[in-house]
C-alpha cells in the first residue's frame, strides 16, 4: 500500500481551510482583506517616496533608455539608427510609459511606483507561501521601505526595477505549488515572466534555468508525477525560447539582425570580458556585500538567518520551497556578477528575496514551542523595520539634487543643468550633439540628438566597431546638422583631436560667443546656423555657471 506523506506546509494549509469552512462569511471577508488594505497603504508608501525625488537629476543610463524610447515612437530603429547594448525590453517599456505619460519625468515616475508596487505585492505572494499572511505583510513591509532607496540607486527605474517585479512573480507561482496546483496555465505564465526579464537583461537566463530545474527536482506536494512536472519545466524553457526567437525573427524580418547582433550580443561580450573571472571575483567579500548594500541587507540576513534555524528545527518548510530559495539566491549572485562592473544598481536584484526571506524569519519565530513565541515573532519584526526607518528616513531630509550628488557626485546635477539651458537656446526642432556620454543633456532639453549614437566616447574607440560607428556618426551628422556641439571635458583629451569626428567639427564650428565654457561643458555653434545668426549682436542670453 501506498502511503503519500503530507508536508508541514499542506497540513498547515488543511487545517486553515477546515477552520474556514465554519468561519463566519463577514470574519473571513475581514481576514481577506486586512492584507490587501495593508498592501494599499504601503503602495502609498512607496508612491509617496518616489514623489519626494521626482525632479532629482537623472543618470545617463534612464534618460538614455527615455531618449531611445522617444526616439522609437517618432520612427527611428532600434540599433540601426538608435544604438543600445541593451535588449529591447527596456526600450519598449520607457516608449509605453510616454504614450501613457509624455516625455518628461512623468513617465520616469510612473514606471518606477507600478513596477515598485508589482514587486510589492509580487513580495507578498512569495512570502505568504511560507505561513500565510503573517510573513508576506512583514516582507511587503520590508520592501515598501528599501525599494526606493538611495545608495542602491533604487529610486530610479533602471533595468533591475523591472526584473525584480518579472522574477518575485515567477518565484511565487512556482513555491505556491506546495499549497495549490501548478498546471498548464501557471507553467506558461511563470515561463512568461522568465522570458521578459531575460529580455530586460541576459543575465536573467541563470535565474530561469534554475528554478526551471528545481522545481521538477522537487516536486510540490501537490503534484507528485515527475513525468509532468518535466513536461511543464520543458514548457516554461521553451517559452523562454519562443520569445527569443520572437524578438530575433522580428529583427531579421526587419534586416536589422546585424545590427542587434554586434549592440547586443558583441558589444555586451566586449562589455563584460570573461564571465568565469566576473563571477569568481563576485566572491569578493566587498564584492559580495558591498556597502551600498551591506547597510540595508544587515538586519535582514539576521533576522533570516535566526528564523532558518527555527524553521530547519521545526520541519515547517519543504525542501521544495528552501531549494527554490537557495536557487535564487545563487541565480542573483551570477546575475549581478556576469556584466563585470558591479554597479550599486545591480544590486538591487537582491532586495526582494532578501525581503521575502526576513518576513519568512520573522514568522518563524512564531513556530518556537515557547508561550511568548508571537509576541517575540512582531517584536523582531518590529525591531527590524525600526532600524530600516532609522536607515531610510533621514535620507528624506536631502533635497532631489543631493541624491543624485550621493550615489554620483555632480555629474548629473550639472547635466540637467546644462540640458535646460540648451533647451532655451535652440528652438524645437533644431537639434545638437554631445561628445560624451551625458544623454540627459537631450532629455533635459527636450531637444534631439543628430544622431542616435548617445555616447559615442564609449563606441568610437572600440577597436571592433569604432571605425564603422565613427563612418555612421558623420553621414549622421552630415544629414542633419546641429546647430550646437557640446564637448562633455572629462571625456575629451589629446588623443581625440585628430578624431575624423572632431576634425569634422573643427572646419564647421565655433566657440560659442558668450562664455564658451559651462563648468564641465564647453559649447561651440555651427557657422552660419540659425543659432549663429539669432546671437549675433545679441548680450549673453545664458548666464556661466562654472
């Protein structure tokens, strides 16, 4: 005779739904929905947080994605005559939010509360998984409060904003399946959400094939036929396959394939350099928690680390459930590894399973065969989400300019700066270029670039493409004249003076008539342009900011 052993996590589960069937409707309406009110009022939270830094500069990477996007919607082409390194996703996505929002900071403010708040409740599912609501409101929490923060730049939707949402969703689906079935429609939509972040960043990839491989390694109680659960790992892989092969057949169809292989594929392999020394340098110490994370992830590792001991103790969470953990953990290392550079934003990947793992924790704690063990439960919670405020609010205090000088220095502070002072020199549709890499110069101004090339310092000297960038920047050029060039000075040096780019300029242009030189910009006005003639005889019409 068969005998089928019940997991901790379905007895749990069975015993909530017996009490249930005698439960009064209006306490179980009201059991349902304290979460969801909680849930709201920490999405207000996080919109609130995001609104405190709604002018802050922006960094060269968001407003590059937004001048792409405005780009695509007035008719250019991804990597033909708008370069990227990045996979499509991204540029999609900042092209929605300005139908929905306009060009500006509206959009940028947008898509970083809705995916902050998809990740939110992402969070909350994922968590709740491991003991109901307990654990996924003080994970949610938890979130609410880190989501935005400042020295992991965390406040402005780069890539990882949307990656976190994608993958916490495909984490829940997948550590539900020990309470709930798991079937064909659940495989394609975890598959789904696999596939789009891989199409934010590649790197995603090794999230996907490991929790792909898991979960027929360790099947859910609910499901015990491994012969199935292979068949929905092969349906979630070839999703993942069926929308690369999507995104590289509409490229081909478009004869832009070319052009998406070398920005994409070797650039980026360029980019990155060996991913086996990236990844065996990630175990740095300083590499592997570093201090822009190191502060905010501290009391959650704790607070995990004690509630892992109590929840291996006691038996109450599956084997599936902490290989799904340990899984992702792993897949986020390699992820934030592989590009090479360990930015502070990479590690944003983190803090959602670092979330989920603490609201686990501290409901662990419950599980101690101790008559106090609740009370002890909120206060580790509490104590927790106290030093996460004492961390986060007084950031809070620093207006939106003086987060961007924190995470960047002043770079940014001066790139807005000088983009609006741009824009109240040059009329709509009159366009300028910028020998550097600052793309908020065009958003700031609201003007366009005269050539989809946003920061040509990093591609002209590439050894691979720089002479064919260079070739393409000119004939750019050539066809649509700036009436402004912007030379970025720590990107520019002696070795780039006889540049077929700069000796382009030098015959064409002139040093701006008015204080020439912006602190770390200096302006020069094509020779005969409408710029030119507007200024002739006229006083300084913009004041030097050094």
């Amino acid at each position: 005779m068969n005998v089928t052993r019940e997991s901790p996590n379905s007895r749990i589960t069975r015993n909530r739904k017996a009490g249930a069937a005698s439960e009064p409707l209006a306490a179980r309406l009201s059991r349902r929905l304290r979460p969801l009110a909680l849930l709201g009022a920490l999405s207000v939270v996080v919109a609130l947080a995001r609104l405190h830094t709604y002018d802050e500069p922006l960094e060269r990477d968001i407003t590059g994605y937004a001048v792409a996007g405005h780009a695509l919607l007035g008719g250019q082409r991804l990597y033909s005559d708008v370069w990227d390194h990045k996979p499509p996703a991204i540029h999609a996505t900042y092209a929605l939010a300005e139908v929905l929002a306009g060009y500006g900071y509206a959009p940028i403010y947008l898509m970083g509360v809705v995916a902050a708040i998809a990740t939110l409740f992402g969070v909350y599912k994922a968590a709740s998984a491991f003991g109901g609501a307990v654990p996924g409101i003080w994970a949610s929490a938890f979130w609410a409060l880190l989501c935005s923060d400042l020295y992991l730049q965390a406040n402005q939707p780069n890539t990882e904003v949307f990656i976190n949402a994608l993958l916490v969703w495909a984490l829940a689906l997948l550590v539900c399946a020990d309470r709930h079935s798991f079937g064909f429609k659940k495989a394609v939509i975890t598959g789904i959400l696999l596939a789009l972040a891989s199409v934010y960043k590649q790197v995603v990839v090794v999230n996907a094939a490991l929790l792909c491989l898991v979960h027929p390694a360790f099947p859910p109680q609910t499901m015990h036929k491994r012969s199935h659960l292979l068949g929905q790992a092969a349906l979630m892989a070839a999703v993942g396959a069926a929308t690369w092969a999507t995104v590289l057949g509409y490229f081909a169809a478009t004869g832009r394939f070319s052009d998406f292989y070398e920005n994409v594929v070797v650039y980026n392999s360029q980019y990155a350099g060996s991913i086996w020394s990236n990844i065996a340098t990630s175990w740095q110490p300083a590499l592997l928690l570093p201090n822009a994370l190191k502060r905010v992830a501290l009391p959650l590792i704790a607070v995990s680390l004690i509630g892992a001991g109590v929840a291996l103790a006691t038996s109450r969470i599956s084997g599936r459930c902490w290989m799904f953990l340990v899984a992702s953990m792993i897949a986020t290392q390699a992820a934030v590894a592989l590009p090479g550079k360990f930015f502070a934003h990479y590690y944003q990947l983190w803090v959602p399973l670092l979330a989920v793992c603490a609201g686990i924790g501290v409901n662990s704690l419950r599980w101690v065969a101790s008559k106090g063990a609740t009370y002890w439960s909120h206060t580790a919670g509490a104590t927790v989400l106290v030093l996460l405020l004492g961390l986060q609010l007084p950031l809070y205090r620093l207006a939106p300019e003086d987060w961007s000088r924190r995470k960047y220095g002043e770079v940014f502070v001066d790139s807005q700066r000088m983009g609006r002072e741009i824009g109240s020199l040059l009329k709509p549709g009159e366009t300028f270029f910028e020998w550097g890499a600052e793309s908020g110069l065009y958003f700031d101004s609201q003007r366009e670039p005269s050539s989809g090339i946003l920061a040509p310092v990093y591609l002209l000297f590439n050894r691979r493409i720089g002479a064919e960038v260079s070739k393409r920047l000119i004939e750019d050029l050539a066809r649509r004249p700036p009436e402004l060039f912007v030379v970025h000075r720590p990107n520019y040096s002696e070795r780039m003076r006889t540049h077929p780019v700069i000796a382009w300029f030098s015959s064409r242009y002139k040093l701006f008539p008015h204080n020439p030189v912006r602190g770390r910009f200096i302006l020069l006005i094509r020779r005969g342009g409408a710029l030119e003639a507007r200024l002739k005889g006229q006083a300084p019409s913009v004041t030097n900011r050094p």
